[in-house]
C-alpha cells in the first residue's frame, strides 16, 4: 500500500529535549558535543497559550542551535502549571520530549490531522509565531510540534547562520 500524500508533513528538523538545568544541557551540547552556538529565549512570554483547551500560563525558557540541519531545542519549565512537558513520562530525568516540523498553515494540518484522530494538546503563539503539540505518543513515539512559517524563519535562518560559522566561543547567546 502507498502511502497517503494527502497528509505528508514537513521533514522532522528539530529535536525538543526537556532539561533541568538549561545552562548545563548547553554546556553538554557545545563541549561534548561541538554544537552550538546557543540562542537562548529567556523565561518566553506567550501572547497565548492553552493545554488540551484551557488557558495555560507556562514559564519557559527555551535554547537552539543547530546540528546541521537538525535543530536542537532544550526547554527548561519555571512553574508547575499543567502542561504537556509536565505529563512526559520522563519530566523528572528530561529527555528527547518531541520533534518538529515546519508547516505552511498550522489550521489546515491541524484539521488534516483531526480527521485521523490525531489532536492538539497542546498550542499557542509567542511573537507572531504559532505552534501547536500534537499526541502523537500513543503509537510507540513522541510528541509532534507544528510549527508555522513566518516571522521564526529569519530566526532560524540567522542561528543556521551563525551554527555554520561558530568558532566555539560565545556558546550561549541570549536573545
């Protein structure tokens, strides 16, 4: 049987590990690993955000860089508020929580993905950028974030940018 083209997402190109302590997954990330640099959204402020379809106040920071075309993302919570990070199975240890790819029209994925029984846990916006967090994890995997072209593709372009020129210095670039 061939696969249903009707519904092909982007490629998977990043990585969401949850961690406890963001400043030592960085300094793991860029000295163990050689990747880097980071740029860090410090403690993000949401225009909105909801978990499975109520408001949702999360504090987060969030890190990226990129691994070649693999962006690697580590978000460190700030409050216990109910979200998808706090029902991941490792929240206590951290870990590899979802992947991501980029869609053209989050709405139209999100209803493509609705008819086969795939919903959002979790969406918002933070500067015009819009995601949403789909439970995919009921079949042997992770979550899967959506995430909208538009105003985070300059961002991405420039810490594509600056991953392909790192020296190693400056590892942690706060934004």
């Amino acid at each position: 049987m061939l696969p249903n083209n009707d519904l092909r997402l982007g490629p998977i190109m990043q990585n969401g590990y949850l961690v406890g302590n963001i400043e030592a997954a960085v300094h793991h990330w860029t000295e163990v690993m050689g990747v880097g640099p980071f740029f860090l959204f410090d403690h993000l402020k949401f225009t909105e955000m909801f978990y499975r379809g109520q408001a949702c106040t999360l504090e987060m920071s969030a890190a990226v860089a990129y691994w070649g075309h693999v962006q690697i993302e580590l978000i460190q919570l700030w409050n216990d508020v109910p979200s998808m990070y706090r029902e991941f199975p490792a929240a206590a240890m951290g870990g590899l929580q979802h992947v991501g790819a980029m869609t053209h029209s989050l709405a139209d994925d999100t209803e493509r993905l609705r008819r086969r029984g795939v919903e959002p846990i979790q969406w918002g916006e933070v500067d015009g950028i819009r995601f949403a967090y789909f439970a995919t994890d009921h079949h042997p995997g992770g979550v899967l974030e959506l995430i909208e072209h538009g105003p985070i593709d300059d961002y991405y372009a420039m810490f594509r940018k600056a991953a392909d020129e790192w020296d190693g210095r400056d590892p942690l670039r706060k934004l």
